[in-house]
C-alpha cells in the first residue's frame, strides 16, 4: 500500500522495535502518519510527488507558459481548450500548440502568445512524478518493477519523509501505548501543532526539491 513514499513495511522497519514490525497493531496509525507526513512535504515544496499516469491539469488561458503540478514530467498526451460553456473542451490538434516541453521543472511552453482570453481555460493531460514501490512483502507483485520512462524517487527525499516521520512518531508516542489506547478510545494523546511542523534537517534536505510559481 502506498503508506506516503514508500511501502507500509519500510514505515514499519523504520520506527518500529523488532518485536512490533510483524504483528498489525499499528499499521493503521503508521500508514496514516506515512500519508500525513508527505502531504506536508508536498505543501513545503509547492508541488506533487506521486507519479501519476494521464493526470489532468486546468489553468486559466490567458499565458504561454504553464506549470504542470507533477514533476519530473515525463510526457504530455493531450491539450484542449475551452473558450466558452457552449463548445466545450476542444482538442488541439495543431503540432505547435505546445513550442517546447521542460521536463524536469514540468513547464508547457505555449508561446509566444496567450493561449486565450483570460475566461478561457486550458487543460493538460499528462504523466509525470517520481515513483516508488507500494507492494507489501506478502503481495504476489513484490517487488514492483520501475515503469518504461518513470523516474524513481530519489533517496534523499525518501530520507526527509523518513526522517520526518521518525519524528512525528516518537513526539507522538515513542512505544505506542497512547496510540493503541487512542484506538481504543480510551486516551488521547497531546501533540502541539509545533510538533508536527517540519525539523530543521528535514527542511534542509528538500530545499533543492521546493519549486516556486510562475508569475
């Protein structure tokens, strides 16, 4: 399963003592925590990890240049664009629609004129993202294989979100014993927003990850 970037079992081997990471009794907080922690560092970085194929994106029309969320972009399949309620989305078919394609910073160059008025929209649909394995040991697919032209997430953001976990996991409750209890409805654990802001070698490590707007 997908427990953030990376399998449920890393999470597991990570921030569990030996004697916890073959029974089940926290795999629901941790996958919870996983998932939390990378939409965090997505919400850092202004931009989506996940890799995704045939996503879609929509932006207004009047600019040459767009910022497609999921980056390294790997390929553009369709454009379309929608002038008015009336005719709909409309295919475009002419070759120089798109100039040019920047696939590491994910940017469509429509250049060198606005696409179309400023009411107008424009939607991608395209495949972009790093992957990462999601199989669980005990799946009949793992490991999974890297898709033809995908782009595997690279070891020092996998470090961050694991590190950053780390973190959450032992403010939380360092043995689980608030957490089962919590589960339980029985206790409820005190964790300041401050705790689950992000450390400071976290923060560090995807500096060179962050992508800021276009204007």
């Amino acid at each position: 399963m997908n427990a953030g970037f990376s399998n449920l079992d890393t999470l597991k081997q990570h921030l569990l003592a030996p004697a916890l990471r073959a029974g089940v009794t926290y795999d629901v907080q941790l996958a919870d925590l996983g998932l939390g922690m990378a939409g965090l560092i997505e919400q850092f970085c202004n931009r989506k990890f996940l890799r995704v194929e045939n996503d879609t994106a929509v932006f207004t029309a009047d600019r040459c240049e767009f910022l497609l969320p999921r980056t390294p972009l790997e390929s553009v399949s369709l454009a379309e664009l929608k002038i008015a309620e009336t005719d709909g989305w409309v295919t475009q078919t002419d070759p120089n629609f798109i100039r040019s394609l920047n696939l590491t910073n994910g940017i469509v160059d429509c250049g060198p004129r606005d696409v179309g008025p400023y009411y107008g929209q424009v939607r991608f649909t395209f495949t972009g993202g790093y992957w990462w394995g999601m199989s669980e040991p005990n799946d009949v697919d793992y490991p999974n294989n890297l898709p033809t032209g995908a782009n595997i997430l690279p070891g020092e953001l996998k470090l961050a979100w694991l590190l950053q976990c780390k973190h959450v996991w032992q403010t939380i409750d360092p043995r689980g014993v608030k957490i089962v209890a919590t589960a339980e409805g029985r206790v409820t654990p005190q964790v300041s927003f401050s705790d689950l802001d992000l450390v400071p070698q976290v923060k560090e490590t995807l500096a060179q990850f962050i992508r800021y707007s276009l204007v």
